[in-house]
C-alpha cells in the first residue's frame, strides 16, 4: 500500500508542477540554446564569439579590456575566445593610437559576414522555435519575457550572463 501511495503521490506531484511556467522555460530554454548553439556552430562561431562579433558590429572597436566587461568574462578566457576569431581573420588586434597599452578588437569584412550568417541561422531557429504563434503571440511572449528579465535583473536589458540575472541584494 505504501508503494502504491508513493506512486500516486508522485505522479501527482509530477503533474501538478509537469505545466508550470518554471520547469517549461528552463526545459524549453535548454533546447532553445541547443538549437541557437547548433545555429551558431554551423557557421563556426559559439555563442560567446557570436555575442562578441555582435558586440563590435554594434559598438565599433573596443578595448580589449572593455569587451571583457561587456561579456562578464575574465580576459584570460576573453583571449581564448578571441584567438581563434582573430586565427580565422573575424577579429584583429591592435594597439591603442591613444592609448599603447591597451589593445583595440576590431571586426573585420570577413568577421561581419560570418556574423551575418549566423544571425540569419539564429533567426531561421527563432522562426521555427515560434512557428506555431501568431505575430500578435509572439509579441505577448516577447513582452512577458521582458517583464520577468526585468524582475530577475533589476531592469538589466542585456541579459546576457549568468551573473546579469543574480539578484541584488542589500
């Protein structure tokens, strides 16, 4: 009898919490990745390097240094990420005109194309991921999203790390 309760019990449990809001975003959150991740890779970039050719596109050159801030990693793994971007002609290195001893990343033709691809790849999977919504759907979810990262980040719109969603407290 007790087995039996355990298992009624659980299964209950299981679903009573199988539809919450919690548990489906992170399990579809995890696939979401792998497929953007699958996206990215298919165009020889991670995730990381995309966010950091993202960043140079959008920002122009940075300082080594400042892009290690904007990504929330240290510079001894910003440099890992940035080798093989810089190996494969996506990124140059340079010194500082105002500056000698920092050092500029800068986006090259080459890197802005592959940046390119993969966000038309990145946008295929979203368009998959959703094809089931309407635009209207779509919007709402978006809009949902937002509210809670707001919550979770303290308004912190570049929910990009690990660390933008740890909450603040004093």
């Amino acid at each position: 009898m007790t087995s039996a309760t355990s298992t009624a019990s659980g299964e209950a449990l299981l679903d009573e919490h199988r539809d919450g809001p919690g548990l489906m975003l992170a399990l579809l959150g995890h696939e979401a990745m792998r497929r953007l991740r699958d996206a990215h890779t298919s165009n020889g970039l991670t995730p990381r390097q995309f966010h950091i050719l993202g960043l140079l596109h959008d920002h122009g050159p940075l300082a080594q240094t400042d892009l290690a801030v904007q990504t929330d990693t240290a510079a001894s793994v910003l440099v890992t990420q940035l080798n093989p971007l810089e190996t494969d002609g996506l990124v140059t290195r340079t010194r500082d005109p105002r500056d000698r001893r920092r050092h500029l990343v800068v986006l090259t033709e080459a890197g802005r194309q592959r940046l390119q691809a993969a966000a038309v790849a990145q946008q295929e999977v979203e368009d998959h991921l959703f094809r089931t919504l309407t635009d209207a759907q779509r919007s709402q979810l978006t809009q949902l999203l937002v509210l809670v990262r707001d919550d979770l980040t303290g308004g912190n719109e570049h929910c990009a790390t690990p660390t933008s969603l740890d909450r603040k407290t004093s």
